[in-house]
C-alpha cells in the first residue's frame, strides 16, 4: 500500500501517474479538507471531489476542478438573482455537493460519506479525509479575516495577506481511516501539492505526525525556483516565515521526510535531495516520475 497526501491539483497529477504503475487498490489518498466550505446548500470538499473525480475517470483534468463536460445551467440560473454567487460549481458537481450536505446532515461522517460517494462512482482506492471535524484555512487580510476560498476563488488572490490561521483552534483529530492508511502504508508519499493550504493542515490534525514516525516518507516540491507550478503556494509560504522555494518546502518537512524530491531545473539546492523532472505536462511524465520514486522505496 502507498499512501499519498494530497491537495487537489498537484498531487492528483501524480496521482495519475500513480495509476499507471500501481493498481487503485493499493493506492490510499489522505486528502486535505481544510478547503471545506458550505455553499448554496452543498458542501464543497474541493480537494476531495477532484481526487474522488480522478479515480472515477470523470475529472476535468484541464482545470483540475469539476467534472469532465458538466453543465452550468443551475449556475448561471443562480447567479441571474445572486450575481454574487462567486464559486462555478457544475450541475453533476453539485448534485455530489448536496449528496455530501445531505448525508452528513444525516448524521454520517465525512469519511463515511466519502466512503459511500467512491462506492456509487466504483472507486476502489482508499480515499480518506484527513479529519472527519471541520478544521477551515483561513487567511487575514486588511478587509478582515476570509475563508482561502473567498481569497483565492473570489478576489483571485489578488489581495495582500498578513497571516494564515485556522479555526477552530485547536486542530482537530485525524479521521481514524486516515491513521489506518499511514499505519498500513509501506511509503508515504506527500505529493507536490500547496505546502501551506493542502499539506499542512494534514500534518496538524493530532496524531498524523506520530504515525508518520518511523514511516520512510518521500515529498516532491511543487516549487521550481521561486515560482511554483502554479497557485499561492510563494505568497502563503511567505506569509508563514518560509522560504518560497524548495529549500522553505523542505523545512517545513524537516523531521518528517527521508527523501525529498526536487525537479531537475530547480535552482535551488536542496542538500540530499533526488532529482527528476517533475513538471507533468503529461499522464505519461507523471507516470515516470512516479516510477522514479518508487525505486527508492
Ligand atoms: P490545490 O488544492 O488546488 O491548491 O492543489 P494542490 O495543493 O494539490 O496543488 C497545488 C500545488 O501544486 C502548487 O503549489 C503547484 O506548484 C503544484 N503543482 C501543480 N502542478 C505541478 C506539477 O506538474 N509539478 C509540480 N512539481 N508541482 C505542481
């Protein structure tokens, strides 16, 4: 079993070239939920429906969001009498987002819930949420505090940060399913998704890190240079006192990885880190580098 700690862009591209080298049942994902947001009556769970959208074959792999030639007429209906409606969700995107709201206002938790989608879509990798509680990333502006999604989705990003924080506080428990998954994993692989909004809420939720001692864990940057692939990763970093770069990325691992994973043009060195193209343009280059990490396990 390999698991993955995964956002919802770069890590389910590695994910694809996953698949390519590893059947789905041996594949756990611990997906980040600190994204979560409750929206005109569904809950949105982005980084778990992009991945649970991955292993149905139904995601949109050009936005890495939604699914694969949805509709948008529920969309623009609302946004005719709520123009402020800023979120785009699709009309089969949503009709999972209410399942979500629905069940979980049954009484389900979000693993079981999560459970249930993958079991209707024929899912058969062990996808988890990192916490069945809600634990929301936000960011502090001078126009007040907004969920990530008001700021990245909204204003684009376009606005200046002065801190990331999260509420509540403090960090919840870790889903017990996603414990399961390191404590069966033989490699945990932290993919190159967004250190700050994706990775480290994972690494918060109490018990993840224990569980991770004594594991080999592998992390691919998702920084070349100072830039990442792409996204607010270099802002966030920043914002947080790390370096936005490789070098920041890997110290916010220290302690938990054995091996960390740079791309070959990367500038910066990272001392003992491995080398390989990273940058998957394609199915086909996430699929060598997945090969290229699995021989180090
Ligand atoms: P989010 O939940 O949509 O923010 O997605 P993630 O956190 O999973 O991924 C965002 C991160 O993926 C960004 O920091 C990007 O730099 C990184 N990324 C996207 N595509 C690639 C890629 O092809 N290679 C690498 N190394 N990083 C990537």
């Amino acid at each position: 079993m390999i698991t993955f700690l995964s956002g919802g862009t770069g890590t389910p591209k590695l994910l694809q070239g996953a698949r390519k080298v590893l059947d789905d049942p041996e594949i756990s994902v611990i997906v980040n939920t600190g994204e979560d947001i409750r929206y005109q009556g569904g809950h949105i769970s982005p980084d778990v429906d992009t991945v649970t959208y991955l292993f149905a074959g139904i995601l949109n792999t050009t936005t890495w969001w939604g699914i694969a030639g949805d509709t948008f007429t529920t969309h623009g209906i609302i946004r005719e009498y709520l123009p402020d409606a800023f979120i785009s969700i699709g009309d089969l995107d949503r009709a999972f987002q209410i399942i979500r709201a629905d069940l979980l206002e049954k009484g389900l938790t979000l693993t079981e819930v999560t459970r249930e989608i993958c079991r209707h879509l024929g899912i058969s990798a062990n996808i988890v949420p990192m916490s069945n509680d809600r634990w929301t990333t936000l960011v502090r502006t001078a126009a007040g505090d907004m969920h990530f999604q008001e700021y990245w989705v909204r204003h684009r990003g376009n606005i200046p940060l002065t801190a990331v924080i999260h509420d509540p506080i403090p960090c919840p428990p870790a889903a017990p399913g996603a414990l399961d998954a390191i404590r069966r994993a033989e490699t945990v692989i932290i993919g190159p998704s967004n250190p700050v909004t994706s990775i480290l809420p994972i690494l918060s939720c109490s018990g993840i890190r224990e569980e991770l001692q004594g594991k080999k864990v592998i992390a691919v940057s998702p920084f070349i240079g100072d830039q990442p692939v792409s996204g607010p990763a270099g802002q966030l970093m920043e914002v947080m006192g790390y370096q936005a770069d490789s070098s920041g990325v890997m110290k916010m691992y220290e302690g938990i990885v054995d091996l960390f994973i740079q791309d070959t043009r990367d500038p910066v060195h990272v001392p003992g880190a491995a080398r390989y193209d990273t940058l998957m343009k394609t199915p086909e280059i996430a699929g060598n580098l997945m090969r290229a990490i699995l021989s180090h396990t």
